[in-house]
C-alpha cells in the first residue's frame, strides 16, 4: 500500500495480511488504476458498516482513480525518458570523446605537413584550409560537449534553438575579411572541382576589416550554409559567386529562379523549394541562416533578379542578400572636466 486517506483514520491492513480482503464485501469497493493497456494498481475504498454507498460517491472514486491512474502513468512516462535522456547524454559524451582524437591526429599531421612546404608551395592553401576546417569541427564538438550543461546561457525569450550552442570565442575580435576568406577558398576548390565559373569580390571594402564583436563569427554558419545550398540545387554548369555590398553578403547563382509563392516559405523550418524534393536536406539551412542573421541585428532575404543589385549579375537567378550592421563604434572619449 502505497498511502491512504484520512491519514488519521486508522491504519488499513495490508490485502497480504489479511485474506479476508480477497473476499467481496459490500463496504468494500476496489477501483483499477489503469493507463492505456497498463494496469498500475487499485485504488481500495472502504465505509462503515452502518454506511451505504451511494451512485455520487462511486462516481468520485472512480474519477479519483482515473486521475491517479494518468499521473502514475505520467510518472512513468517521465522517468522512462529521463532514462532515455541519460543514456543518449552518455553515447554522446562517449562519441564526443572518440571523435576529439582523430581530429587531434588530423590537425598534427595538417601541421607537420605545413612545416614542410615552404611560404610558396602551392599547396599550401590547401593545408590551412585543412587546419581551419578541422578547427571549426573542433568548435563544434565542444558545442556538443556544453549541451545539457547548466553553465549554457538562459535566454527564455529566445525561440527553440536552430543550432548547437555558440561557443565563446577568446580572441581579441575579428573581421568580416576573415570570416570569410576560408569560405571563398573552399568555394572556389568546388567550383573547380565541377567545372564551374566561380566570381570572388575582387577587393575588400574598409568595413570588412573592421573589429566586430566574437559572436559575428556566427556570419560563417550564415555564409556556408548559402554555399552550401548554391553548389546543391543550381544546376550542373551554372555560374556563382559571392558579392561585397556596403555591409552586406550577396551569394547568387544563375539556376533557374525559385518561384514567387515559395520564396518566403523556404525560410520556414522544415520547408523545402519544389525543385529541391528530389534531393536530400533537411528544410533547416535556410531557416537557420535567416534566424542567426536576424539573431545578430540584420536579415536575410532573396532576389530572382541578381542584375537589379549589380549590373554586372545575372539577370535571372537566385541572390541571398544577407544585411549586416555595422561594427559598433568605438565609445568616445569623455570630455574634460573642470573644477
């Protein structure tokens, strides 16, 4: 017996102590605590001898145990995923820690490789670019090691996270320039790769090597995820590239342009383009990319008409304008005070 009420009313015996509770009694009444299929328990109600059960009273009771039949199931429903939660929490953990060696051993080997060719080799881009690379796997393993931490960030006004957890960057700043040379670099060994005509800014303007806060380096999720997708769903042959605007990233494509109806729908979680169904992803990239962006006080939107940006664009194609604000000022100095 798990409780009982009144709690003053005197102990009630034990069904194991005494048979005669095995036998019917018209004081006696047994309600079933069932949840589902599963049968949790009964719930044991007894009245005076001199008392009579009456159709209200029965229907309480039997109320009562449905009540308390939901919360045990609730209960168990709860420590079940608990459960779940724990062991998913340790093969993470343990998958966490296998995976930090060969990235380990991965950026030692990049490096003695880079030892050995000289400031000119031609290969060497290629290395560092291998190094950088395996830092941000590096970035996103440790993400993966804060979830479930109670030292993350509480933000309840935030919407349902999109990513893994930033992780805290310790450097002095950086710039845009940086953010994005690695994604130029790797964007161009594709575009080769494929046999595709692949357009860098030719210069970097002023604001994209200014200081900006560490969290701008969520820029290079917004970035890839637009590569990522151009080299994806444009067809085979189209040109593409990456344009420097005043403060603002435009990654375009000459493939053919998304349709009106669905050019808001694919910022939408879990959405996709008619014309990428056929093709694996997941819907996230370009809700993620838009959500970030607006995250870091700018926005994300698309253009069918690259030309209307620049001239020099195709007229037709697919352009993700992604709008940054500027770098904060530097405070100014105070004025002098006088006595």
């Amino acid at each position: 017996m798990l409780d009982q009420w009144p709690p003053d009313g005197g102990r009630l015996p034990e069904i194991a102590d005494d048979p005669i509770l095995r036998l019917p009694s018209p004081e006696r009444h047994w309600f079933p605590l069932r949840h589902d299929d599963l049968l949790l328990g009964v719930l044991r109600a007894e009245q005076h001898r001199e008392a009579k059960w009456s159709d209200q009273l029965d229907r309480r009771l039997q109320a009562s145990a449905s009540a308390l039949a939901y919360s045990l199931g609730l209960e168990l429903e709860r420590s079940r995923l608990l459960e779940e939660l724990q062991q998913q929490r340790q093969q993470m953990n343990l998958v966490v820690h296998q995976l930090r060696n060969p990235l380990a051993a991965l950026r030692t080997y990049a490096q003695l490789l880079l030892r050995r060719l000289g400031p000119e080799h031609l290969q060497r881009p290629l290395v560092t670019g291998l190094l950088q690379e395996q830092a941000q796997l590096d970035r996103y393993i440790t993400s993966l090691d804060l979830i479930g931490q109670e030292n993350l960030p509480h933000r309840p006004e935030a919407p349902a996270p999109l990513l893994l957890p930033q992780v805290q960057s310790k450097g002095p700043g950086l710039t845009i320039e940086q953010v994005l040379q690695p994604l130029i670099e790797r964007a161009a060994a594709t575009a080769a790769l494929q046999n595709r005509a692949w357009h860098t800014p030719p210069n970097w303007p002023a604001w994209t090597q200014e200081i900006r806060p560490d969290d701008d380096a969520v820029i290079s999720e917004i970035v890839a995820n637009l590569l990522e997708n151009a080299f994806r769903y444009s067809p085979t042959g189209c040109s593409l590239g990456l344009s420097l605007f005043d403060h603002s990233i435009l990654i375009w494509d000459e493939g053919p342009p998304i349709p009106d109806q669905e050019q808001e729908l694919i910022f939408r979680k879990g959405e996709r383009g008619s014309s990428s169904k056929d093709q694996s992803g997941s819907g996230l990239g370009l809700a993620l990319a838009r959500h970030l962006a607006e995250e870091r006080g700018g926005a994300l939107v698309l253009h069918t008409r690259p030309n209307q940006l620049d001239p020099n664009l195709p007229s037709r194609g697919n352009a993700f304008l992604l709008s940054l604000p500027p770098s904060p000022a530097k405070e100014p100095k105070g004025l002098p005070t006088t006595n």
